[in-house]
C-alpha cells in the first residue's frame, strides 16, 4: 500500500474513530505502529492507554505534516485490544500514524546511505551505554541505552539485542519500559545460579537485570526474566538502593553486579557523586554499604585480570566512562588502589562495559563500549564499538590495561594485498585504488628515520598522528614500552562513518568519526620525513548485516 494511501487512511481514522482534540482510540491488528517524527517542531508527551490504565508515556516530535524519519512501536502483546492514544502536541500528526506488520523503511533497513556496516546500530532510535552485557546458554545479550522515538537523547529504555558470536546481531524487542520510579538508566546483569534471590522457577535460574531508574532522584531496582531475557517482571519492592541515607545525591547510577567468590556474596558496584561505591548482599534484595573510591564519573567497572596470563599474579581494574582506570587489590569490601589513573584509550568510546557469566573455558575478558558517533541524515544515532579483548600486560612502567579486537572479528576480513619496505611515495600509489573504500581494514608499521612526525591522513583526516618528539599521538601522550623505538604499528578499522585505531597491539587505541570525502584532497596519504612503510596489509570487511 502507498504512504499516501494510508495517510488518507489515518485522517479518516482520526475523525471516525471515538475522538477528541488530542485523543484517538485504534484498535490494534498488525504488529507494529508507524510515528511521523519532524525536527521542526517541539517535543510533546505521547501516552498510550488500554482502558483506563496508561501503559506508556513517553515524548516525541510527532510530525504534523512531511516527516523527517519514522519510528515505531512494537504493539505485539496489544492486538485485538483497542489502544487510546493521546498527544498534546499538534494534533494533526496523529493522522499520520499507521499500523502495519513492518517498520516503515524496512526494505532498505541495514542498507542505508550511512548505516554502519560492521557496528552494532539500533534500527530506529537514540542509543548510548551498553548495559547488562551477560553471556548465557549461547547467546550474547547487549542490552543498550535507547531513545526508540527519535535520533536525540530522551525517554531512556532498555534495548535488547543478541549474537552467537558477538558479531552478528539479532535486535529484539525493547526489554525495560519506564514506570513510576522513572526511565531506564544503565546497569548490569546476573544469572542467580542459587537462588539467592528466591525468584528461581521450575528449575530455571533467574536472570537480574539491576539499572537505575531516574526521575527528580535516581534510585537502584532490579528486575528478573525466565526466557533469556525476552519478557521482565520488576521487583515489586523496587527501589533496592537510594543512597538517601550515604549521600543523599542525585547522581547515583550505573549499578554492576557480580559475585565475590572468596567471601561468598554477591557486589554492587555503583557510582554516587565523586566516584564508585562498594555495596555487599547474600540475598540481591538487601544492600550494604562497605567503601568508596573517588575520582571516577558514572559506568564503573571493576574485576580481576591476570598479568601476562598468569592466573597466580593478579589485579583488580576499577575504572570509569571516560576510559580511565586505576590497578589494585579487592577484599569483597573495599578497592585498594595501587597505582593509576591511566588510560588505554581515548576518542569516541564511552561507557564501556564487560561480560559477565563468560565460561570459564573461555576465560576472557571482553568489553563493548558506546560510539559517540553520529550518522549524517539518519533515523538512528550512537553505535556500539568493536568488542575487544582487555588484559593485562607487564610493561617497563608496571603492568597495564591492553585492548584489541576479539578473535571472532577475523571472520569478516578478506586479505586484499600486502607489501614490505615501501617508501611513503610507493604506499600512497598502492592505496589510490582503496580511496573510496566503504570498509576496509588496515595493518601497518610506519619506521621513522627522524625524532620528528609520521603519519596516514584519509582525505586530509588524520588517522595517525605520531609526534615521535613529543610522544604524542593524534595529540594525547603514548610512549611505546621501548622509549627509543623509532617505529609504531596500527591496526585500523574503517567503517561508513567511524575509525578504529589499534597501536602497537592495543597498548593504546581511540576511535573517531570519519570525516566526509573532501574532492580536493587526495586519499590516503603517508607522510612524514623520509619514513619507510615496513609492512602494509589491505583487508575488506564484510557487513554483519547481510542475513538480516
């Protein structure tokens, strides 16, 4: 059926159906509803209502006439019910909704201009922080931070989506709905293998999922689940933690949950004003409050890594959103930094979170974070970056934290060409042919023959930056671990609208937007005073999308 058609349609709707200024009542037989959404007008508050008890409330800049992008609502569990809905925006835009079994856009869905090809993207939508990452019975689970009515950040949910191999990405429908204490804000998950929270079912263990729920004050609730994640019910005596009677602040969030083996109890790690709280349970219901390290803001992170591999040699990592970290030990109570805070890496990657219930034969610790990235004329904002792999590794300076991609990435590179010992002017000639590559993949090792400045530009954007003089990188400190090496290696992965860079095999790593092609500036571009190229090896990348 054409749009216009079932625009027609909607104002029929509109004026047959049992309606006020602001209100139309539909009776739901397909699984989705289609939102106009218009950047042109102001933001107004949305409800649907089944009867008399309202069942979502959100804000949304419903479009009044031509729409920049649509939206939608899952409105599987409403068919054969009649919904009322209700705006108190221009009312006009509620003529424009309409039901169908498909998005709008569907056809072209993964195959947009700008849709990353090998990033996690949601649909339609805002997305920020990943939460509850938990791997169990096969399955991935990325829970993520989601606006699903408009490209901005607002009306904060909990998306859900899966994998088998952290790769390729099945989107579900969303997990956690505002309610009375407020929206979903980030935090973990668990699997309650014993029971300790008494929600266990016929043998089934619960998965908890804790987050914070934030209104005028942001407080702790968890809920739990018996299919992998597909359906929720909230404790009913949700809130767990507000903080009133430690810190009495409004920023108290981003709970992570995880059990403390040697003391037989269950840590809530959680951000409260200037740093990260330690809270202990046997029961996941009742927290107590143990200790506090300052100096980190919002997305704590805290576990144990071997150094060099070494199951007997360890440390505890803390750290924060912005990838900084400190190294220490960890009694089940109390954090005990030792040395810090550093960084591993810088640039677009946020709130970065890692994997729990991974199988001890797996043994890894792997992270995703938040792209803050954007996608030009897009109906969707925000991307996940590439898993990766954190360790620890010894150094001249002590030990440190490593990220690099996880293995499982390998399965979509296809080797293009490789060379050895190239001049800058001979590698810029070998790449004319990649300038205007969508995807592509990158191993490179540049040797400098001055104390001075290297580098690789794509259309004029520095991909690499080395200021060997300085010990600078794209701006920002890195001395590799030999201080008179005069070489540095990447590995670089270049998306329709991102860049990840990898040096020196994760010692250090940022990301970025990638810049637009620019006509009058050549593509990629070596440069630096008389460098060699030691190696250089072209890959493609395929799109994790190709199934869907």
């Amino acid at each position: 059926m054409k749009k216009t058609t079932l625009v027609i349609l909607g104002f029929l709707l509109l004026f047959s159906l049992s309606l006020s200024a602001t209100e139309i009542k539909i009776k739901i037989t397909k699984q989705y509803l289609n939102l106009p959404v218009s950047h042109r007008v102001d933001r107004a508050r949305m409800t649907f209502s089944k009867g008399k008890q309202l069942d979502r409330s959100f804000v949304i800049r419903l479009a009044p006439d031509e729409p920049d992008y649509w939206v939608f609502c899952d409105l599987s569990d409403y068919k054969g019910k009649t919904l009322t809905i209700s705006y108190e925006g221009n009312e006009k835009g509620l003529a424009n909704i309409y039901q169908a079994d498909e998005i709008d856009g569907q056809n072209n869905l993964y195959k947009e201009k700008n849709r990353p090809q090998f990033h996690f993207t949601t649909k339609r939508g805002w997305i920020n922080d990943p939460n509850g990452l938990i791997y169990y019975e096969g399955e991935y689970h990325l829970f993520y931070q989601l606006n699903p009515y408009e490209r901005d950040w607002e009306n904060m949910h909990w998306g859900h989506a899966v994998s088998s191999d952290l790769i390729h990405w099945k989107e579900l429908p969303i997990a956690l709905y505002p309610d009375e204490h407020g929206t979903m804000f980030s935090g973990s998950a668990i699997i309650d293998y014993n029971n300790d929270a008494g929600f266990n079912k016929k043998g089934t263990p619960a998965m908890i999922a804790f987050y914070t729920a934030s209104a005028e004050k942001q407080v702790q609730c968890f809920a739990y689940s018996y299919d992998k994640g597909r359906t929720w019910t909230k404790y009913e005596n949700n809130p767990i933690i507000d903080s009133k009677e430690i810190w009495n602040s409004v920023d108290t969030r981003d709970p992570v949950v995880f059990w403390y083996e040697p003391g037989k109890h269950w840590v809530l790690v959680l951000n409260e004003r200037d740093g990260h709280s330690i809270y202990n349970s046997t029961n996941l219901k009742d927290w107590t409050y143990k200790s506090h390290t300052t100096g980190f803001w919002e997305c704590p992170g805290l576990f144990e890594l071997p150094i060099d591999g070494d199951i007997n040699n360890t440390k505890w990592v803390m750290y924060g959103a912005s990838g900084t970290y400190m190294l220490g030990n960890f009694n089940g109570k109390e954090f005990t930094p030792e040395s810090g805070k550093y960084y591993y890496t810088k640039g677009a990657l946020y709130a970065a979170q890692t994997f729990s219930n991974i199988p001890k034969s797996d043994g890894r610790r792997i992270q995703i974070a938040w792209g803050r990235i954007g996608h030009p004329e897009m109906p969707f904002n925000g991307q996940m970056l590439i898993p990766t792999e954190l360790t620890l590794r010894s150094t001249n300076d002590g030990p440190r934290l490593y990220s690099e991609p996880i293995k499982e990435v390998q399965q979509l590179l296809s080797p293009l060409k490789q060379w050895t010992s190239l001049s800058s002017d001979e590698a810029n000639k070998n790449m004319e042919e990649f300038y205007n590559a969508d995807l592509l993949h990158l191993k490179t090792t540049i040797h400098l023959s001055h104390a001075t400045s290297a580098g690789l530009n794509l259309f004029g954007q520095n991909i690499i930056d080395y200021d060997l003089n300085s010990n600078l990188v794209n701006g920002v400190f890195y001395s590799p671990n030999d201080p008179t090496s005069m070489e540095i290696s990447a590995e670089i992965y270049i998306d329709k609208t991102s860049i990840e860079v990898f040096i020196d095999n994760g010692a250090y790593s940022y990301s970025m937007e990638r810049k637009p092609h620019s006509d009058n500036r050549e593509g990629f571009h070596f440069w630096g005073n008389n460098i060699t190229i030691k190696n250089l090896a072209i890959s493609s990348i395929k799109s994790i999308w190709n199934k869907q």
